[in-house]
C-alpha cells in the first residue's frame, strides 16, 4: 500500500515539472519527502537497498506523470487557458500553509525571517518582467548544448522548492516546445535536456541540502517568495 501511495506522490511530483508555477519541490514538501529524497539521492551508494526501496516508486511515478500531463496539459492551456491558470494560481496559494508550517519545525518564528521572503518575492516579479523582454526563440535555433545547458538550468526548478522549472524554461524560451517533446517523446529534444538535468539535480541538491542544514528557517522562507512570485508567471496581465 506504501508503495502505491508513492507512486501516487510521484505523479503529482511529476506534474510539477509540467505545470507552470507549480513547483516539484513544493510538492515533496507538502508530502513530507522532501528532505529525505535528498538523503536518498546523495547517499545512494551508502545504502542501496533501502534507497532504491524509497525512490523506485516514486521516481515511476514521476515518469508517468511526465508523460501523462504532458498531453493533458497541452490541451487544456488550448481550450481553457484562462481558467487554467487561475486553478493553479489557487494551488500555489494553497501550498503556503504547509511551508509555513514547515518552516518552524526546527525554530521558532522571527519577524526577521520576513525579510527573505520579501526579497525572494522580489526576485521572483523581476524574473517575470524580464522573461516578457527577451526575445522568443524557434526550434530550429536549439542547439545540443544549449539544451543541456536548458536542463541544468531546470534541474534548479526540480529540486528547490518554490522555484518553478517551468519559468526557467519560459526564460530560455523552450517551454512550449518542451511540452510538445514530452507529450511525444521526442528524444532528440528530451535526450540532451535529461542529461543536463541529471547532473544539474545532483548540483542543486547539494546546495539545498547545505543551506537546509544551515539556514534552515531562512532557507524555507525564501522558498515562500518564490513560491509566491511564480503565481505571477502565471498570469502576469493580471497584476501588471
């Protein structure tokens, strides 16, 4: 049965990696996975047994649900973009409570901690306003290491909570023809993204695993800006 509800969580992780805004991170957070995916992974080889008995299912899942909302969401942002979007503006404001709670596991609340927050959120707008100032790339112009370049990129998307992949791939101008690739497996587009994000996801996992160790709190709350400011990747005419 645990492994079921695994798979189950992996899917919805999955679909993290598809929808705009939502962040997979987020999500293994909610779930309560997060930090023990990161041990998992960068202590693999210390235990394989029992971490390939924790990551199987839900690494399945999040294969299926690649595949899955890929074709899924691409219809729907076609027929229904508006609603769409406000729907996963509704999920982004209903992950906060459980950042909020997590985020004061290991400490107490400090007023200071606000601070990060506010300039995450910060970041996040300015990130918006300069993905609507670049210029639109076509296929044809993606090379083989751009695209690894694209997926070490996104692999920041991947691991760091609140920080969306699919605003990075929106600022490198790949997004649309990602979901496209997805919901056809095409692998002459996905091979090189993939290689890019496998080794971009042992980098960026490292580097949250410090900081949680660290900065616990401040890290999480920071988590909370992004998070927030991706609402505005979303549907940035509403606010702008």
């Amino acid at each position: 049965m645990k492994y079921f509800f695994d798979f189950l969580k992996g899917i919805l992780i999955g679909a993290g990696a598809i929808l705009p805004g939502i962040s997979s991170g987020v999500l293994c957070v909610i779930f309560g996975i997060y930090e023990n995916l990161l041990d998992c992974v960068l202590n693999f080889f210390q235990n394989i047994k029992e971490n390939f008995k924790f990551l199987f299912p839900i690494a399945s899942g999040v294969i299926v649900g690649i595949i899955l909302f890929g074709n899924v969401l691409k219809y729907l942002f076609f027929a229904y973009p508006i609603q769409i979007k406000f729907i996963f503006i509704g999920l982004i404001l209903g992950s906060i409570p459980a950042l909020l709670k997590e985020s004061t596991l290991k400490t107490k609340f400090k007023p200071s901690y606000l601070i990060f927050t506010f300039l995450s959120l910060l970041l996040g707008i300015f990130l918006v306003v300069l993905e609507s100032k670049l210029p639109k790339f076509t296929s044809n112009e993606y090379s083989f290491l751009f695209l690894v370049f694209s997926g070490f990129l996104m692999a920041a998307g991947v691991i760091i909570p609140g920080v969306s992949n699919t605003l990075i791939l929106m600022l490198l101008g790949v997004y649309e023809f990602y979901l496209d690739a997805v919901s056809c497996i095409y692998l002459p587009f996905l091979f090189p993204l993939c290689i890019g994000l496998f080794f971009g996801s042992l980098f960026f996992m490292k580097i949250t695993k410090f900081l949680l160790d660290k900065f616990y709190p401040q890290t999480f709350f920071t988590i909370i800006g992004f998070t927030l400011g991706s609402i505005f990747v979303l549907y940035p005419r509403f606010f702008f």
